[in-house]
C-alpha cells in the first residue's frame, strides 16, 4: 500500500501531463488516458501501483 504522499505527489506529476497525453503500460496493453492513469493510482491495483512504483524511482533517482 502506497502512502497518502506518494499518491499525491504521482498525481500532481501526471496532472502535469497534457491532458490528450496517451500512455501505453506495457506491451498489449491499451493506451490510457491522463485521468484514466490518475483513477487506476487512486484505485491502487495492479496499475496504479505500478504507476507509483515507476513514478517515485524515477524521483528517487535524484537524489542518488
């Protein structure tokens, strides 16, 4: 389970995002839309944890 931070901060980054953006979670996977990205992360299942995860390494990755 995710925390209450790391889902807000996953949210504001992909509400940075066009809001036409498409984005493709693996291979044979249908293109989500912004908001729908956003609905899966605040569900919390397979894709939006998956969503966070990336997201939040991505941050990590800074401070390295």
């Amino acid at each position: 389970m995710s925390s209450k931070t790391e889902i807000e901060t996953v949210v504001a980054r992909l509400r940075a995002m066009p809001e036409k953006a498409l984005v493709s979670i693996g291979i044979g996977t249908k293109l989500l839309s912004r908001d729908e990205l956003i609905e899966h992360v605040f569900k919390e299942d397979k894709i939006g944890r998956k969503i966070i995860e990336v997201q939040m390494n991505y941050l990590r990755s800074f401070k390295r």
